[in-house]
C-alpha cells in the first residue's frame, strides 16, 4: 500500500469525522437542556408526553451524542 493511497483515504473520512463530532454535540447539548427542561419550544412540537417525558429524550439525545462522538473517534483512528 503506497502512502499516497493512505493520504486519501483519511482525507475522504475528514466530513464524516466533523459532521459526527459536530452532531455528537449538539446532541449532547440538546439532551442537557431537555433534562434542565430549557429545551426550545420546536423540540417539543408534537409531543404529546407532558410530564416524565423530557428524562427520556434527554436521555437518549445524550445516549446518541455520545455514540457520534464515538463512532467519529474510531473513524478518525482507522483513516490515520
């Protein structure tokens, strides 16, 4: 494998590692302002759970940040 293939390859992988890590924490800070109860009202459109459900989404926006931050770090691994 020459060196010039390995510098494309990491280079191809740059958008997806920043759109993860960019998405990564929004989720993160989405998912703290739903358990502090602060989200934005547009997050909430829809939303027929009044009380209780705000843990949960928080929760599991947290849960997803997390995964991308994650899933990005491996990426950005493997490309180097």
């Amino acid at each position: 494998m020459s060196s010039a293939s390995v510098g494309g390859s990491s280079s191809s992988k740059r958008p997806l590692v920043i759109a993860l890590g960019v998405i990564g924490v929004v989720a993160i800070i989405v998912g703290i302002l739903w358990f502090v109860g602060a989200a934005p009202s547009f997050l909430n459109i829809g939303s027929h759970v009044k009380h209780g459900g705000h843990d949960f989404r928080g929760g599991a926006a947290i849960v997803v940040g997390l995964g991308a931050l994650v899933y990005a770090w491996f990426v950005n691994k493997k490309s180097r």
